[in-house]
C-alpha cells in the first residue's frame, strides 16, 4: 500500500525514532509500505518517519547500471547504527520529504552499519560512495534531522526563503 510521504516542515521529521521491538507481521506489512511508497515516489530510500512512523526502519534500493531499481538488492535495515564511518565525499542529495530541491552534502565516504533484517537476523554492511551516502541521509531521518540542516547558515536561509514562497505559492 502506497503511504503519504510527510514533507518539511512537517512536525513529525524532527521526531527521534524508536527501536522496533517485535519483529512479526506488522513490521513486514510496513516494509512493504515503504517499499511500494518509495518506488511510488520514485526515491531510492525511505525511513518510516516519512510515513509518519517514528520507528527505526530504513529501505534503500540504489539502482544498477540500467537505472532499475532491483526488488533482490533491497537493504530492509531495523535499528541500524553505524559502527565505523572515515572518508569524505561530497554527494548531490535530494530528499522526499523535501520535493524539488538538491544540494551538495558533505558525507562520509565510508562506513560500516550493523543493523537487524526483517526477521531479527544480525547484519553487517560495509559501504562506500552512493550507498554509504544513502545510509547516512536515511539515518539522519531516523535521528529526526533533514539533509537540510547540513547546507552552510547562508544557504539554509536561501532554502528557508525559497520553500516557504514555494508553499504559499501552492496555497
């Protein structure tokens, strides 16, 4: 089932999400949610959050070469923390919480996250380039912080100044 996607300024994305303490059908039944909502949205990552559940749940799903986006490659990761992170890399991010804007973000390059599938089974995942860029910016969801708050004072005032005309433009 395809959930609304929450977007900034939306209260609810500064929440810290929850650990998830049952791993049973409900839990399944929301990563196929996710799954459907962020194919739907055309994203390659969701945490739970933007579905306005404060959970610490995380798909990604980076596409291959063909940009097709492989159901068999999906990373489904509950309570995800990182362990190592060195490296910088400098990524164009965009979000779906925050429709129609990209920025460069700083990020790790390389990082190690261990984390729990969907049926409680221990994972370790070591990561570089895109895919560790996507685990950073889904985790920070799920800390209830927005790729936004990484731009310099001056350009998140920009940003400020141009979402609140871009909604009071919508209304």
């Amino acid at each position: 089932m395809i959930r609304e996607v929450i977007t900034y300024p939306n209260k609810l994305l500064r929440v810290k999400s929850k650990d998830v303490e049952q791993f049973n059908s409900e839990l399944h039944t929301l990563l196929e949610d996710m799954y459907d909502t962020m194919i739907a949205e055309a994203g390659v990552g969701l945490a739970a959050i933007q579905i306005a559940i404060p959970l610490n749940v995380l798909i990604i799903n980076i596409p291959n070469e063909e940009d097709i986006q492989e159901k068999d490659e999906l990373i489904e990761a509950i309570n995800p923390v990182v362990t190592h992170k060195d490296g910088t890399q400098i990524f164009t991010e965009g979000c779906l919480s925050v429709p129609g804007f990209n920025e460069d973000i700083t990020r790790a390059q390389h990082i190690i996250v261990e984390y729990f599938d969907r049926n409680g089974n221990k994972k370790t995942m070591e990561c570089e380039d895109f895919l560790a860029v996507a685990w950073q910016h889904e985790m920070e969801h799920l800390a209830g912080h927005l790729f936004i708050e990484n731009l310099s004072i001056i350009k998140r005032k920009k940003f400020e100044k141009e979402w609140k005309k871009k909604i009071k433009d919508k209304n």
